[in-house]
C-alpha cells in the first residue's frame, strides 16, 4: 500500500475513534431537586427544558441516594465518584473531625486562597477532603490531561466535588463581590474571559429587578397560596408574597448573597456556564471535555419557602426557561448527538412537617438540644463525665482520650447510650460503630446509614428519626432533607444525548450507578472508589 494512502487510512480510522467519543459530557444536578417536580409544575414547563430531555432522553424514573445523611457536600461528591460518604469521605457538609476536635467544612482548605476578589475565607477551598477520584479526574488520566474538566456552581461545594481533584478550574460565587471566583488550588489567576464576565456586572443587572411570577399568580394551583403559615420571609420582607423587591433585598441583606436564594441566581449560572463553553472551547479540544453545572437557587428557595409554595413553583418553570436556553446552545453550538448530558438532584427535601401535621399526617419536630442535655445528665451520672464531644449530624462523637484516661468501659457506654436513645421522641432507630462495622446491613434505613458511614471520620453513635421528622427550628417554616426517606432520596435523573435513546424505566438505580455508566460511555476506568454498577437500559 503506497504511503499516502496508509496515511488516509489512518486519519480516517484516528477521527472515526475520535468520534466514537460525546465531544463533551455535562453534568447538570439541581440542588434539593425531588423527582416529583419533573411533573408537579410540568403543565407550566416549556417544550424545549425539562420536557425536552423527558422526550429525547432517557428517564430512570427509580433514581435514589443509596446513603445518609442526603446533603449537597456528600450529593456532589457521590454523583461524581460512584461511591458513598463511606468511601469517598465526605460524610456530611460540616463535621466534628476527630484528630483535630474542630468542626471543618468538606471543602476548606487553608493551603489556598481566594481567586478574583471575595473575601479569603469564600476561596480557601479545594476538593483535598475527597478521599477517591472522579470521572473527571478519570478522564484526565486516560486522555493525558488533555481533557478540560471544569465545575460550576454559585455553591462552592457544588463545583468543587464535581470538578474533582484534576480539574482545570472550579468556579463558585463570591457573595461579597458579585463575582465568580476560584482558589489557587486550581491555577495562579483567573483567566482573562473570567474577568472580563465578571466586569459585566450581570449580578447588579438580575437584582435590579423585582421578582414577579412567570404566569399571573392565579394559575399556580399546584402549590399553596402565596401567603401561608408554613413559609419563612426574606430579611426586610414582612411577608412571603409577590413581587419580591430584589433592590430592596440587596440593600437589606448587604452585597449580593441573595442573589443565591431567588431564581436569578440560576439564570446568572446558565449564563457563565454558557461563557465558560465558548470561551474554552469545550468540545472543541479533539478529546472530550467536562463541564459539571450545578444550580443552587432551588435549595435556597426550597430552604425558605418549602415545597409547595408558590415561590418555589416559580423558580422551577425560570429554572425550566434557563435549561431551555442551555440545550439549545449545546445543540447549536456543538449538535446534540456530540454532547452527553445527564440531569440528576443532590437530594430531595420533605413537605414542611408543621403543613403534614395539620393535614392530619405523623410528622414532628425534634429538639436535638433536649436529647443533648438528657444524654449529657445520663452520662454524667453514669460514667462521672459526659464523654460527649459532639452530637452533629445525627452522630455522637465520645472523648475517646478521656475514655482511655479513666479506663471506662467502651461497651457499656454505648449500651448505655442506645439505651438513653431509643427512648427519646421521633427516634427509630440508633447504630453503633461496632454494629456498623461487624455487620452488613441490607434492610432499609440501616444499609443507608452503613454507606454513610466513615469508620475514620463518623461519630460513635448514629441516630435514625421516623419519617418526616426534622431538627427543631424557631418558627417551623420552610423545609430542610438530609434523611434516608424517599422525600429526600428519590430525584430525577434523565440522559439525553450522544447515543442515549429515547425511554424511561422503573428499575432501581442508585445514585452511585451515574459515574460507573458515565465511564462506560467515555470507556474509561470507573473512579477509584466507584461502589456503584453502569446502568444497562441507558448504555444499549
Ligand atoms: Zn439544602
């Protein structure tokens, strides 16, 4: 074979491989997502948002979080590594870290600073905590570090777990400035082009506006009325009802943190998401690129104003809106079938006890301060000190130096313990670190709690609620997640896209399942502590 024509051939076997690959994969999880919303508020979605994925895509209907406690830090982190806070060692977004005796945040990092303005503290932030590797970190491997990977989201944690610790950048929102910001974890300064998005000021353009309804408010009779008993209200609002003054709110609530807790907040990340793909040419690269968003403002929302208000159906059919803009700039800028896009939540998040009590449903309250004080005075009297270092996280931390110091018998203090638990109100069940790691749990709540379980970084004693049961708050407003129940576990997870055909099915997947299937698309190895199995339907 002449040369020439060698060389044709392989330039046409080298680029039909190149294709064999999405151009670029984007994640997309939406925080405090429940799955319910893909149909609650669907009558209002356009055609070309969430419908649009719904019927182009692929729906896992039967999509849970496989661990507890379901909060954004360990969401994030599971979503990408394909494991639990058991391996990958984000067991909560706060903990008591045991060696030190300090309460530390899954992302800080003091080694770090602030990229872009902000204050210093709002960059001293790197994924270092995160035990195993991501997708990300996986594709960089296997493609020589020639793949871009980059996180977004208003919320630090919810760029830095996705992007992973190979990434070229993570980007998050400064509250102080306005700004997206970065750490020198990642690079020495901020590009150009982040700068120059910066200096648009968009942040002062979406809150000098007021925050009115996409639909005349009479319409929303999916959710409660605009003024009810179980919504909390911004800082300088008397009331939680429409049109939010979002000027009046700046200037009330100082600098532009509440940006972050009302729709706008989604559009803005819609809007530097877009920015960041033009700008690093993502998918443009000859190998594929990563690019993880998240959307923060339905958590904040969701926090205040519960899961049926008005408020919160409105940030959805905006959020609706933004996803629409998005799709249609990946399909035009790079062409549907060349882009890999999987939607998923961090987690869910529980009707507003106080709304399920009055509808004649078990829901509660609980006092953790009370079960803290009960638990102190038993100890004391029992074993001369209270031996309590934290209860966080629904977990007990024991002075474990003091324990050793006064020669107390270890078993007979968790005895003791459970037995003081399981007596208290709205507890169900209570776990032992010996339980956790003598047994293997597959019933629910417990095999739950035993994936969220760090033998290295957990506490002592894990406490379980009943359903429906969330920490005490002065005015029982709005809402909170975290549990091992449906409400907080079941989330949408959709795949649309490059080879991904058009289906939905009912069977059980784990929120551990979406990195191991997405490398089997990328046909990369899982990350390295990936617990969780590829999704057949998705990947045939
Ligand atoms: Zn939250």
């Amino acid at each position: 074979m002449p040369v020439r024509k060698i060389i044709l051939l392989f330039l046409f076997i080298s680029s039909t491989i190149a294709h064999a690959q999405p151009k670029i994969v984007v994640g997309i999880v939406i925080d405090q997502m429940r799955f319910d919303y893909l149909y609650r508020f669907q009558s209002k979605y356009s055609e070309t948002g969430f419908k649009r994925l719904l019927k182009e895509g692929y729906n896992c209907k039967n999509t849970n979080y496989n661990y507890v406690p379901t909060y954004t830090g360990p969401g994030h982190a599971s979503v990408y590594t394909g494991t639990t806070p058991a391996v990958h060692g984000i067991i909560s977004n706060n903990w008591f870290e045991k060696e030190t005796g300090k309460n530390v945040y899954c992302c800080d990092d003091k080694n770090v600073t602030t990229l872009g303005g902000g204050s210093k503290k709002e960059g001293a932030m790197s994924p270092q905590r995160c035990i195993t590797t991501t997708v990300g970190d996986e594709l960089k491997l296997f493609t020589n570090k020639k793949s871009k990977v980059i996180g977004i989201a208003l919320k630090d944690r919810g760029a830095i777990m996705p992007a992973g610790h190979m990434a070229n950048a993570a980007y998050w929102f400064s509250s102080s400035e306005g700004n997206w910001i970065s750490s020198t974890f990642y690079m020495q300064a901020l590009p150009k082009w982040v700068d120059d998005f910066n200096a648009q000021k968009l942040g002062d353009k979406y809150l000098s506006q007021k925050w009115e309804t996409s639909f005349p408010i009479a319409n929303y009779t999916g959710s409660l009325s605009d003024d009810n008993p179980y919504e909390g209200v911004f800082k300088g609002e008397e009331k939680p009802v429409f049109p939010h003054d979002l000027p009046l709110l700046k200037t009330k609530n100082e600098g532009y943190g509440i940006l972050k807790e009302v729709p706008f907040g989604n559009s803005l990340t819609k809007d530097f998401a877009i920015a960041t793909i033009k700008a690093e040419q993502l998918g443009k690269n000859g190998v594929t690129d990563l690019l993880a968003v998240s959307f923060s403002s339905t958590d904040y929302v969701g926090h205040r104003f519960g899961i049926s208000s008005i408020e919160l159906e409105d940030t959805y059919i905006k959020l609706d809106k933004d996803l629409s803009e998005f799709f249609a700039f990946l399909d035009s800028y790079l062409g549907k079938e060349n882009v890999l896009v999987f939607l998923t939540a961090d987690h869910g998040a529980v009707e507003n006890p106080q709304y399920l009590v009055d509808s004649k449903v078990n829901a509660a309250y609980v006092d953790e301060n009370k079960i803290e004080e009960g638990l102190t005075k038993m100890l004391q009297q029992n074993f001369t000190d209270s031996l309590l270092l934290s209860f966080s996280n629904q977990q007990i931390f024991f002075n474990h130096a003091m324990i050793k110091q006064r020669k107390i018998n270890y078993t007979e203090l968790e005895k003791s313990t459970v037995a003081f638990l399981v007596t208290q109100p709205s507890v169900r069940q209570v776990l032992t670190k010996n339980n956790l790691l003598e047994n293997q749990y597959l019933d629910l709540p417990r095999t739950l709690v035993q994936n969220g379980f760090s033998p290295t970084r957990s506490g002592d004693v894990v406490v379980v609620y009943e359903p429906s049961v969330i920490e005490l708050t002065n005015d029982k407003k709005g809402t909170t997640h975290g549990a091992p129940y449906s409400y907080d576990t079941h989330v949408p997870l959709l795949w649309w896209g490059y080879k991904v055909k058009k289906a939905e099915d009912v069977e059980q997947v784990n929120i551990t399942d979406i990195a191991p299937t997405l490398s089997q698309f990328l046909t990369i190895q899982s990350p390295s502590g990936c617990s969780g199995k590829p999704i057949p339907g998705v990947l045939k």
